[in-house]
C-alpha cells in the first residue's frame, strides 16, 4: 500500500516539472514611465524627454498618458504603439534600436519618422482589421485597394463572460472580436486558416482566408455564416487581448489577460481546454499582457502594461508598469501541453 502510495506521488511529480520544463520568458525592457531622458548624440528625435515640453500639437506632455499597447520586432529594431487615448501623447509609433541600447531600465523611445515611408511590392496582400465596438471583420485587399466588411454573431463578446478580474480590479468588458492569427498553409487548398475571438470571450473562431478573401461572398448576405466555426472554448479565465500562430511549432499563442500568462494549444490537436498550457505566468510583473507577437525568426513577444490600473484606479509612476518581454517559440513550449 504504501509502496503504491509512493509509485503515486513520484508520478505526480513527475507529470507537475514536465509540465514546468519550459523556458519563461525572458525580461527585455521596462519602463516606469515613458519619460526617460534621452541620452543618444541626436536628440531631435526622441520623443520621450521630459524636458522637452511643447509639441506639434501645442499640448504638454503628459508622461501618465503615454501608455505602450503594441508590439513589433524587425531585425533589432523594436516597435513599440502607444495611442492618443489622451491628449499629450508626441508620438503614437516609437522604436528602440536594441543594437545602441544598453541595459534593461528605461530605454528611450525615438519616434518613427513620419516622412519614411514604406512601399509595398506584393501581388496579393490583404489586411484583416477587427472593429471590436460594433463587432465586425473589416478585410482591405492592397492589389484591389478595396475594403468589405463580414459580420458574425460569434463576432460578439460571451455575455457570461464580460466579467474580469485584474490585480485586484474587478470591471466589466463588453469588447467584441479583438485579435486574428493566420495560421499555416494547407498544403492541400494552398489556404490558411484564420484564428479569432472577441476580448470579452474565452472561445475561439476559425474560417479560411479563402472566405475572407472572397469579396463578393462578404456581400452575400449571411450565406458565409456557417463558414465560420466554433472551435471551443480555451477554459475559464482565459481572455486574451491577443494571440500570434507560430508556423514553426504549429502552435497559437495568448495573451491571457485575466490570468497574466501566456498560454498555448498545439493546433495538431483537439481544440478544448485540456490541450491548453500555460508558457508563461506571473502575477507580479507581467500584469496585463497587451500585446503578443512573433516575429521572422521565431522569437516570441509579448508587452506588459497594466492597463486595468491604468483606467480604473491608479499606477505608482516610482514602480515599473510597463515590460517587454521575449522568448524562442521551441524553448517556450518545450515541456508544456503544447509541445
């Protein structure tokens, strides 16, 4: 008996660091408030100096307002969106040149130059854009320079699940369909399938690009409807802001706001809350991951910004409230449900 007793117990330990082997993320920069003074040769472009008080749009800088909701990396170089939700916001696109930045603490941020612009040489390149307020999936074709619009149902916030619990912080969300992931190319149709899911929801929706593409389907009326599909639910608590696929790993990727974690569902397998993991978790620093991105090399990463506190209540401007965080898409996974 007790020897089965024992058997037991060393298998439960077992299966708990299996499911802990995975390597968390890793703490790339943090910020108090986006206010640090500057200190490269060029200072014309910095936006975030505290000693530089009027701006183009005679406003005074308002370093509280300047909240970072976005995330992009590109070949060393760190994109970081932080809107005008109040007035005193210089820029709402800033970089940080990781090769020229040193430490972990309050690196500046320089605008991103208005006047460079991008051309794009694609022959087919759509954009997929959610209008969470009147929930909605808005899809602009670049070749065509046209936009049409899908409604949905599940486009729509869960209302069981509108309720949220952040540091403490209890508030009621109604946000609709919030985040899309393209997922990987089937090597059958040529298509890839698209992932989405409103904010305030814990389920997850999938149709094809084709259908998203197909421009005059989107006028049909409602014969699209049943091309959208219900895949389940990710369990109790598991809103997420956003969420990246990763082609390599064949694994999608949330930012778990309700949960300040990263989870994961390996897309070969059954989509339901048992497949789930969890990559990441702490409810000390990464409070409220906003953003969540994976870029060309498979590096995973994902921004911090405790926005609840933000709106609701108010931050301590002498702690960190904001960090970026990142990690290798194989080492995340590596020993969790989602290998």
């Amino acid at each position: 008996m007790i020897s089965n007793q024992i058997q037991i117990l060393l298998s439960t330990l077992i299966l708990l660091i299996v499911e802990c082997t995975g390597e968390e993320l890793k703490l790339v920069y943090q910020w108090t408030q986006l206010d640090a003074p500057a200190k490269e040769p060029d200072k014309s472009q910095v936006v975030f100096d505290p000693k530089d008080k009027p701006h183009q749009f005679n406003e005074t800088f308002n370093a509280y307002g300047n909240l970072p909701m976005g995330i992009a990396h590109h070949k060393g170089r760190l994109f970081v969106s932080i809107p005008r939700r109040r007035p005193g916001i210089p820029s709402t696109l800033a970089v940080i040149n990781m090769h020229a930045v040193q430490g972990v603490n309050n690196p500046p941020l320089v605008g991103y130059p208005e006047q460079l612009v991008n051309t794009l040489h694609c022959n087919e390149a759509y954009a997929y854009i959610p209008d969470y307020q009147w929930p909605g999936l808005y899809v602009y074709s670049l070749a065509e320079n046209r936009m049409w619009r899908f409604n949905h149902n599940y486009f729509c916030f869960e209302p069981q699940n509108g309720r949220f619990n952040v540091a403490g912080i209890r508030f009621d969300w109604n946000d609709g369909i919030f985040s899309l992931a393209v997922g990987q190319v089937d090597s059958t149709t040529g298509h890839r399938m698209v992932y989405l899911h409103a904010m305030a929801a814990v389920g997850e929706i999938a149709v094809s690009n084709a259908v998203l593409k197909n421009e005059t389907l989107a006028r049909s009326g409602d014969e699209y409807s049943d091309l959208f599909i219900h895949l389940g639910s990710r369990g109790p608590n598991t809103h997420s802001s956003s969420h990246a696929f990763d082609e390599k790993t064949g694994v999608l990727f949330y930012a778990e706001v309700n949960r300040n974690s990263i989870g994961c569902w390996n897309s070969k397998r059954r989509f339901d809350a048992d497949n789930h993991g969890i990559v990441h978790l702490d409810n000390s620093d990464m409070i409220y991951p906003a953003d969540l991105v994976i870029d060309t090399e498979g590096v995973l990463w994902v921004i911090s910004n405790k926005l609840p506190i933000w709106i609701y209540s108010k931050l301590n401007v002498t702690d960190f409230n904001y960090r970026i965080w990142r990690q290798t898409t194989k080492s995340a996974i590596n020993g969790t449900l989602c290998m």
